[in-house]
C-alpha cells in the first residue's frame, strides 16, 4: 500500500475541483494505477507529427509495449465508458500506433492496446481490448 495515496487523492480533488476536467483526472489515476502494478510509462498523450489521434499512455510491462485508451465517467453515470471506444476511435488509434512503432523501432508483435475504464472511483483495466 502506498502511503502517499491520501495525499495525491487530495491533490487530485483540489487541482480537479477548480478546473473540472475529469478526462485529466482518470488519465492522472490511470497513471499512477499502471505505475503502481509494475508498468513503466513511456510517454503521455503522444500525438503523431502529422495529427490523426493521439494515445493517452504508452507504457511497457509484461514484455510488451501498451497503447492505453482512457475513458472517464462520473460515479452517476449509467453508460460504460469503454462504449465510447468506437471503430473511428479505434481506427484513430491504431493510425497513431502504427506510427510510434515505426518511429520507435519496435516490432509490432510485441504491441497492443488495452483501456482503462473508470467510473468514479473503479478502475476496470481490459487488457488485449484490441488488436493492432
């Protein structure tokens, strides 16, 4: 158990409080949730150069680079927020990843995508939600 966790949780409510953005806020815990289980982040809403998505985290672990969909819902909400992973979003996304392999050098058969899907305070991680 990390002893810190109060305090970022009130961090949290205090930066979120003001400025409302809960997209932010489940990619900030989705963050520390990948970190805490092992994951190293590698880079944080990568955009391609030449625009056409962007991912939310990129992260190794378990021998694979992971490609991290972040979909946020308040704890009154009555959709799933991994509804919102829709074949345009998917398209996007594997578009982008296509292109941080390339840039990267990394063999595409060590790819994948997983979402993280919080409402309020759970946190459903669906691993291999797609493929590349």
């Amino acid at each position: 158990m990390n002893l810190l966790a109060p305090l970022f949780r009130f961090a949290d409510h205090l930066r979120f409080r003001r400025h409302a953005n809960l997209g932010r806020r489940g990619e900030d815990i989705s963050h520390r949730y990948l970190r805490s289980h092992g994951f190293t982040v590698a880079a944080r809403n990568w955009r391609p150069p030449q625009g056409g998505g962007e991912i939310d985290l990129i992260v190794w672990g378990e021998e694979h680079l992971i490609f991290v969909e972040v979909k946020t819902r308040a704890a009154d909400s009555t959709s799933a927020p991994e509804r919102d992973v829709d074949p345009d979003k998917i398209r996007a996304l594997r578009r982008a990843a296509r292109d941080y392999l390339r840039r990267s050098g990394t063999d595409p058969a060590k790819a994948r995508f997983d979402v993280i899907a919080i409402t309020g305070s759970a946190i459903a991680h669906l691993r291999d939600a797609f493929s590349l």
